[in-house]
C-alpha cells in the first residue's frame, strides 16, 4: 500500500467521523426538541423504556448489518446517555427560565 493511498484511506474516515459528529449535533438536537414537548405535555423527560428499546433497535441493525451486536449496543448506550444529559440540561435551563 503506498502512502497516498493510505493518507486516501485516512482522509475517508476522518469525512465519516465529521459526518458521524454531525449527526450526533443532529440527535442532541432533536432530544433538546422532545425534552420540550415532553415538558409542554406535562411528561417526565427520561423514559428508560424507550431508551432500552433505541439500544435493542441499534443491536437489532447491527446484527443485520453483521456488525458485533454488543459493541453497537455499547455505543448506543452511551449516546442515550449524551442525549440524556441534554435532555437534562434543557429541562433545567427552561425551569431557570422560568424563575426568572
């Protein structure tokens, strides 16, 4: 393999992880957007059963996609878990919002 080819190889990644944190940006998002509607409709912003069923979707892809199920189940845990804290942290920047 010759270096530029290699240095080709590298670069393809480092498009895929930019596209990989963009998308993550996206999900954080979206969950500051169901933080508020779920606020709006009086809900509590954590609901561990959906998050326990986005973990069993991702390993559910991941085995069709012959990818090692526990590794994505992994990953996806911790992405529930980013999304978690953002969704926590809208929640309590719109209670200080409103106490203003």
């Amino acid at each position: 393999m010759s270096e530029s080819e290699l240095d080709r190889l590298r670069a393809d990644i480092e498009r895929i992880d930019r596209t990989l944190i963009g998308l993550i940006e996206e999900r954080v998002r979206a969950a500051h957007r169901a933080a508020a509607a779920k606020r709006s409709a009086g809900l509590p912003t954590l609901d561990p059963g959906q998050e326990a069923a986005v973990v069993r979707r991702a390993a559910a892809l991941a085995r069709e996609g012959g990818l090692p199920e526990e590794a994505v189940r992994d990953l996806f845990w911790h992405l529930v878990g980013l999304t978690r804290r953002a969704e926590q942290d809208a929640s309590a920047t719109a209670a200080e919002q409103r106490q203003l």
